[in-house]
C-alpha cells in the first residue's frame, strides 16, 4: 500500500457489507468523513428499497489531485456489484452534504440493467437514479422537501421532448435520457398515487423490483420490470405510461402538473400550497416510509 493511500473500510448497512477501497492519492479531508459521506447515500437507498440491495458491493474512491468535489462515478453490476467514484483532495465537507452523486450510483444497484438491443431503455435507469436520489435523501433527513421539489421544478423542463424526437426508446439525448426519465417516473409516481388513494406509490413498485432479484447484477427485459413493479400497485400504470411514451413524443404540462402538486417558486424561494389538489400525494412522495 503506497504511504499516501487510505486502508479499506466495510461499511455495513443492515445485512448488507459494503467494501471500500481508496486508490493511492491524498484527500484533505479525514478518513471518516468520507466514509461518513458513502454511509449516508447508503443508508438512502436502503430506505427508499426497503433494504440495501446488493449483499457485498464494493466502492472504489479514486482521490483526485488538487481537485475539489465528486465527479465520474460509474457503477457496474459485475463481481457482485461496483461503483468506481473520484473524490478531489480539496473537497470540503460541505461539497459532500451537497453531493447527489454518490447516492445517484447506490441507487444504480437496485435496479436491474435493463436489456435492449442498442441500450434504447437506458433512460429508465437513470431516469430512476435521477428522480430517486433526492427523495431518498429527503426520507432520511438529507434534505429538505422544499430543495426536491425547486430543483425538480427547476430541471423537469430538460426532460420534455423537443423537434424530432421519437419517444424515450428512440431519442438518446441527454435531456431525455436523465430528466425524460425522471419524469417517466414523476407521472407513474403520481398515477400510481391517484388510482390508489395515496395507499401505494412508485417506491412499492421499486421495492418489489429488488425483492424479485432485479438488482444490478441482473439483466431484465423492460416489459418484465415494469409488470413487477405494477404488480405491487395492483394497477397497471408503469406499463400503460411505458407503452405511451416509448415512441411518442409527450409533453406534459408541467406548470400546471406543479399547480396541482401545489409547489410555487417565488423570488427564489419554493413556496408549498397545502390546500393544492395533489399536495397530499406531494407530501407522501417524500415522506420517510414505515416499514
Ligand atoms: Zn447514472
């Protein structure tokens, strides 16, 4: 181990241990404050999932020199599940609070890769990193309910289809691929919500998903996923919006989908409406889950 390099450290949450190694290279920050940083995206996950999906994931932290925060992390579902994520030596803990990225590729784990002949549903993975990461932040008390909603508002649009776009399976942009994703999964979680009485939402669908065994170390064809998860709605709603949105371009109205969830953005500020015809369904979304 060359002098400038961090021992490993197991990282347990639940029945689950998560490996991590630091390559050789110096972070400013201590040990375990970093450790403390991958804990938490963990502890996220495993609240959002119901439990941390994969037994023994390895995390592999590559410090970057005179470089400050997190950047290029990538997660594989190979030898029992990977993520490969760099760490700038400047990083100050207030870049860690802030980070998203490391709770975005835990979250790659608990979800199965989806198998298409030209990646053509890659935008439902991360699709579903991107609209779960923060509201499983906000269950633990990561962050607040106001910073979800404002950057949803704020990033929704990039995800609308624009000229010649040919549906989700068919348009590889990054727009639609991260937030035409996300916002996949908004509308399901919504759907969901409304057919059900706010009793069962998009995370009972991604939590049956994981207990099915469709985590990272496995391929799933999208049809397969999808019906598992609406399996667990008892409602039909990943599929029907799935066989909507795969090769059509859909715009949603999103001004007023943000009405009716009752979430303003005035001077800056995310103003929340409680009496908004869906607030309660807002409220529900990222409120910590009981068991
Ligand atoms: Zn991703």
């Amino acid at each position: 181990m060359a002098d400038d390099q961090w021992p490993p450290a197991k990282i347990k949450v639940g029945n689950s241990a998560i490996e991590v190694k630091f390559t050789s290279g110096k972070i400013d920050l201590p040990r375990q404050v970093v450790l403390d940083w991958i804990s938490n995206a963990a502890r996220a996950v495993a609240e959002y999932f119901g439990r941390f999906p994969l037994p023994h994931p390895r995390i592999e932290v590559q410090p970057a020199p005179r470089a400050h925060g997190v950047f290029g992390g990538t997660t594989w579902g190979y030898r029992g599940g990977f993520t490969r994520i760099s760490v700038g030596q400047r990083t100050d803990r207030q870049e860690l609070d802030n980070d998203w990225m490391m709770t975005h590729e835990l979250t790659h784990m608990a979800f199965p890769d989806i198998e298409g002949e030209d990646n053509e549903h890659h935008w439902l993975e991360e699709g579903m990193a991107t609209y779960i990461e923060p509201i499983a932040r906000c269950q633990i008390g990561l962050l607040n309910p106001e910073r979800v909603w404002g950057e949803m508002a704020q990033y929704m649009p990039e995800g609308q289809p624009q000229y010649g776009d040919r549906g989700l399976d068919n348009t590889h942009t990054w727009g639609r691929t991260y937030w035409g994703g996300a916002l996949f999964l908004l509308l399901a979680d919504i759907k969901i919500r409304e057919q059900t009485h706010n009793r069962k939402g998009l995370q009972d669908a991604m939590r049956a998903i994981v207990q099915a065994g469709g985590d990272i170390r496995e391929d799933w064809p999208i049809e397969n996923t999808l019906k598992t998860g609406d399996r667990a709605t008892g409602r039909t709603v990943l599929m029907d919006l799935y066989n909507q949105m795969k090769s059509t371009p859909v715009q949603t109205d999103l001004n007023d989908l943000w009405r009716r969830l009752g979430v303003a953005v005035v001077n800056d500020k995310v103003v929340f409406n409680d009496n908004a015809p869906l607030a309660n369904i807002r409220k529900a979304i990222t409120a910590p889950r009981n068991q």
